[in-house]
C-alpha cells in the first residue's frame, strides 16, 4: 500500500496496518489522503457508492451513511470519515459545484463537520478569485482565454493551516 500510494503522488504516506488504524511508523498527511481519494474517485462505481446516505446489504439489511456532509453540504460527492486517538476526528472528500471540483482533507479535527463546512465555502471562493484573476491578467488585445483551473485542493493540517496546493 505504501508503494501504491507513493505512485498516486502520496509520498508521505506509510502504511503499516491495511485498516489505516494506529500502528508503529504508520504515517500520512491531510494532502496524500486527498491525492489518494482523488484517485478512487475516478473509479465510477466506487464514486456512486461514496454518493449514498443508504445502502441495502445483500442480506437485506440497511446501512446508513454517517458522512453528514452528504446532506449538510451542497455539492459533496463522497467522502470518508475516520477516527483514531492519535489523528482525532479526520475527513476527506470531494465537492462539486457549478462544474468546478474541490477536495477538502482534514487530520487533527475536534469539530469536523463546521471544519469541513468552512473549508468548502473557502475553497469555491478562493477558487473563483484565483480564476478571476487569471482572467484579469489576459492582456484585452489578445483573444486567448486563461485555461480554466481544473482543481483546486483545501487542506487542514495538523497543525491547522489551511492552505491551496
């Protein structure tokens, strides 16, 4: 798995454990998780099945999703909760809005939901003023168009910066 995650770009990532749970020398940051969700989410039917509150088990029993973003949030396509004693409450997902995507990552968290919360509504702004901006610095005696920002990547780290990669 460590491999693995090192060739999706995830190059801080040590996996010890295949459950992701607290061992020895395991190791991840906010930003490898979202890479690495990045990548699943490219998988179609794992996708769609990160998009449901409810799913019915082959043995007809419902399982209710506990990612409330998925109904507090506009625009969350999925996401991943987790919970460990070392890393706290953490987060991954991934939001669409008006054709434009985010993914927001969190490690350390002790009030998750408002923490994601927060952190999409300044990711799609900071979003817009990026492209703004871009759009403002194409000279008018040009007809080319800045090529849109095709992602943008909100992570609250450990030591809760957030910051635009």
């Amino acid at each position: 798995m460590t491999k693995k995650a090192g060739e999706l770009g995830a190059k801080k990532t040590v996996c010890k454990t295949a459950s992701g749970l607290t061992a020895k020398g395991q190791q991840t940051t906010a930003r490898d998780l979202a890479v690495i969700f990045n990548e699943a989410m490219k998988n179609q039917e794992f996708a769609e099945r990160m998009k449901l509150r409810k799913a019915k088990t082959s043995y007809g029993k419902t399982l209710q999703s506990h990612n409330k973003a998925l109904w507090q949030i506009d625009g969350t396509q999925g996401g991943k909760t987790g919970y460990t004693w070392a890393a706290k409450q953490t987060y991954v997902g991934k939001f669409s809005r008006n054709g434009e995507e985010i993914l927001v990552a969190i490690l350390g968290s002790r009030s998750m939901w408002s923490d994601i919360a927060r952190l999409v509504e300044y990711g799609f702004n900071k979003k817009a003023q990026l492209q703004m901006a871009a759009r403002q610095k194409t000279k008018p005696e040009t007809a080319a168009t800045p090529e849109p920002f095709k992602s943008a990547l909100v992570v609250l780290s450990d030591s809760k910066k957030s910051e635009k990669l």
